[in-house]
C-alpha cells in the first residue's frame, strides 16, 4: 500500500498521480463488518417487528434492503480485486457474495470483462438486449420491465446467458461449474431449513423481499450508468455524477463511488474511494461528450424516457447525408444531449 497520504486529498492531474490512485489505501473491513453485523440486526429486529407490529417493517425494511445493495456494489468491486488489498480476502469475499446471488464470482468476471470490453456493443453481454438491432421494441421493453421487477431473477439468468453465448476455456468452464454447484448446494441447504422449520414468512421478509428491493435497486443503476446512450467511447456511453453537496458526498462514499461510473470505466483498476480524485483528469481528456451530471435524481431522469425504447450503443445510429439518424430500419430519433465536462468543478 501507498504511503503518500496527499493522493486522496487531492485531484489528479498528470498520469503519475493516475497511476498513484491505482494503490490500495484503505482496508474495507472497517466498514464491512459493521454493515454485516446491521444487516443480521435489522432482520432480527424484522423478525420481530413481523410478530408484533408489523408496521415497523415499513421502517426495517428500506435500511435492510440499502444495505444489501451496498453488498452488490461491493461484489462489482471484488469482481475487479479492488475492494480488499489482500487478494485471499478480496477472493474469499467475491466468492461468498457471489454465491448467495446465484452469481458465480468467475461467470460475473467472465461478462464483466466483456461489459468493459465492448461497452454497449453486441458484445456486451450485461446490457443485452439493449445492445442489439436485431430484437423487436417489444421484446426490449418487456425485458426491461421484467429487469427492473424481478432482478434477483432475471440478473443471474443474463450471467448465465453469457457463459452459453461466450467463448470459455476448459479452466473457466470448470471454474463456472463449481460455481453454481457451491449456488446450488448453498440454496438446497437454505430451502432445506426454510421446509423443515416452516419459516416461509422470516424467509419472504428476510430474504426474497429484500433481494427483491436490492436487485431493482441494481438495475436502475444499471441502467442510469448506460441506458438510452450511443456514443462511441466508454465516457460517451456512461453518465457519471458529479455532487459536490456534503449529503450526497456521504450518499455516494455510502455506494462505493458508483456513481462517478464513466471515471471506473476509463480507469477499472482503481480502488472505488479514489476515483473522484481520478475524475477531473479522467473526463477532461474525452474524445466526445460525456454525460455528467450534478445529481444522481438528475441522471435517473435523464435514464428514464428512454424506457420506452429501451437501447444503447452506437450500432442503433447511423449517419446518413449529414445528419439524419437512424435507428434499426426504420424508427427516427435525434442525437442525445449531453452535457460535456470541462474538467474542473467547484469545491
């Protein structure tokens, strides 16, 4: 780990400070354990709150399910061996999270990489079948909606579409079975106490409710961060948030720096608490555009006309005769607005 304290203090503005914030600085146990430990609390107290006024789960429930969605952001990041510095840790972590959501930690790498890669193209497995001319509007719309409903579900089936339409090797193969047995057995054995002690309600509450919360919550991230976007570089084709209000600085800390998304996506390897120091230096060298907002309810907005004809990537737009774009075959849209960062911003 680095000594220099100053690189967390201050933006960068050569490569050498990039390549400074690429260190690991903080140990993230200081933070995990006590999310983990509220976790198990508010579902005792959830537990309770079912036996004796079950209003209070109007209250427990929202924190539960905020919590758990913390714990996705950080299984992205373990994804990238940037949440732990100890690679055992970060692994043991990645491998924990990854089961308990029926997504190997190895077939998320394996589309991860992929997302990165070919950001918003056909090869994109993670933004399927936003990504695609070929699929019918309808088809789009209805995936979209079934996202963003049953994204406990419908998430780790788009994984696992991805290793069946992927290239694997006979390593990764093996790795991605092992995987999903370590889901399976892990899921038997939770089905397995829920029948023998009856415990169909703690598990409705406990569980499927807040992961149910926890993965809409993800797809609308997912969708802020690229939907409705078709530029042709990984800035232009991702809104990063830009809130300088201490509440939403302590909001956006809270959520691993998600939102400061296209910096993650120029820099993948820095560790989460670095990138709004990477960020200035990041989009001021943009080629085109890149979508930055003063808000995450400002990019949110942004997002969600585009529901309606849910797409991204530059394959739906092709220029013809100086200006008219096209989509697919037929339907006609206009150029995105998108406000461009310059580089520098208020403190």
């Amino acid at each position: 780990m680095h000594d220099d304290r100053s690189i967390i203090r201050e933006h960068a503005t050569t490569r050498e400070d990039i390549a400074k914030l690429h260190e690991f600085e903080h140990w993230p146990a200081r933070w995990m354990w006590p999310m983990f430990v509220a976790v198990v609390a508010l579902g005792g107290a959830a537990t309770l709150a079912e036996q004796i006024w079950w209003p209070l789960l109007v209250a427990i429930l929202p924190l539960q399910r905020a919590l758990m969605f913390v714990f996705v952001l950080s299984f992205h990041d373990a994804s990238h061996g940037r949440l732990h510095p100890i690679h055992r840790v970060n692994e043991a972590i990645g491998h924990a999270l990854g089961t308990v959501m029926f997504t190997p930690l190895n077939v998320y790498r394996f589309a991860h990489a992929r997302h990165h890669a070919q950001l918003g193209r056909p090869g994109d497995p993670e933004l399927w079948p936003f990504n695609s001319p070929n699929v019918p509007r309808a088809v789009r719309v209805l995936a979209a909606i079934c996202e963003i409903a049953l994204g406990f579900i419908y998430t780790p089936l788009l994984f696992l579409r991805s290793v069946f339409v992927g290239k694997l090797t006979h390593q990764e193969k093996q790795m991605v079975m092992r995987g999903y047995i370590a889901c399976i057995v892990c899921w038997l054995v939770v089905m397995a106490v829920v029948i023998d002690f009856h415990v169909w309600t703690k598990f409705l509450i406990l569980i499927v409710t807040p992961m149910a919360i926890s993965g809409a919550m993800q797809t609308l991230n997912k969708f802020e961060q690229h939907l409705g976007l078709h530029g042709e570089t990984v800035l232009g084709l991702t809104r990063t948030v830009v809130d300088r209000h201490k509440f939403s600085e302590m909001i956006s800390a809270a959520m691993l720096y998600n939102d400061y998304h296209g910096t993650h996506h120029r820099y993948a390897k820095i560790p989460y608490y670095h990138l709004p120091q990477a960020t200035p230096y990041a989009l001021s060298g943009a080629r085109e555009p890149s979508p930055v907002f003063p808000s995450i309810v400002s990019a949110s907005v942004d997002m969600l006309h585009c529901l309606v004809d849910p797409k991204v990537g530059p394959q739906w737009i092709t220029d013809k005769d100086g200006g008219d774009y096209k989509v697919g075959a037929s339907s006609a849209v206009t150029p995105i607005a998108q406000p461009v960062f310059t580089g520098s911003y208020e403190q």
